[in-house]
C-alpha cells in the first residue's frame, strides 16, 4: 500500500507561487494519485493568504478535490494531550502545527512540510515526516 500524505502551509505556498518546478510535479503526481490530505487549518490559512478574490477562488477550487482530514471532538482532545506532553517537556509549538502534527499521527499520514516546528514535534511524538516532496 503505497503512503498517504498531509501537505502543510509551508509546502502549499511555493507549489502555488513556483509553477512547474520539481517539487511541483512531485506534488501534482501525488494529488493525481488521491493521495493529498489537507484539514481545516491549512485550508484557512491558505485562503487568508489569497489576495483578492478571485484568487481566493481559484484555490478554493484547487484545494477541493483534496481527501479532507475533519475535525471533531475526539481529534481536539487528541491534540491536546500531546500538546500537553510537549509542554511538560518544556516544548511550545503553534496551536496550528499541534493541530497538524497530530491529524497526521491520528490518521498516519506522512507530513510534508517545510516548517522546523514539525522537527521538534516528530523529535518527541510519532510523527512521520518529510521536509519536502524531493525525498517521495
């Protein structure tokens, strides 16, 4: 069974910035292959990013077709325990990243992502991640 994957923030921005590029191809094999996961939080933030409407639009649209990590109850307590376990070890990370790290986890999907953040949670809980679409 091939590996699903989570796309931060982090790595959506340069995809949507840089056409063509490597990481780009990589990226669109994957969303080819129904294997692209996103939450809520990512798709907030990508659509706060956008600068006008029209181009709020286009990522709506582009994110869409998109596997759909939801969020519930169960998953906010999830995260809260671990971020709760981070803090007892002295570790502060965003809420958003401890949103994503654990979606991740919960639901064993290979992170990809840019942000260093994601170093020191997967340094102290089990997340799988990769620091870009070069290393699929």
């Amino acid at each position: 069974m091939k590996p699903e994957y989570f796309v931060d923030t982090s790595v959506w921005i340069p995809y949507f910035r840089e056409a063509g590029s490597t990481m780009g191809d990589r990226l669109d094999e994957l969303i080819d292959d129904d294997r692209v996961h996103i939450n809520g939080v990512v798709l907030v933030e990508l659509l706060t990013g956008a600068r006008s409407e029209a181009e709020l639009d286009r990522l709506a649209s582009a994110l869409a077709g998109l596997k759909f990590v939801p969020s519930d109850a169960g998953s906010s307590l999830s995260a809260g325990r671990n971020g709760c376990a981070l803090k007892r070890k002295g570790i502060s990370v965003p809420l958003s990243d401890m949103i994503i790290a654990t979606d991740c986890i919960d639901c064993g999907l290979v992170l990809i992502a840019a942000d260093r953040h994601f170093e020191t949670i997967a340094a102290h809980l089990p997340l799988k991640r990769l620091s870009g679409v070069e290393e699929i």
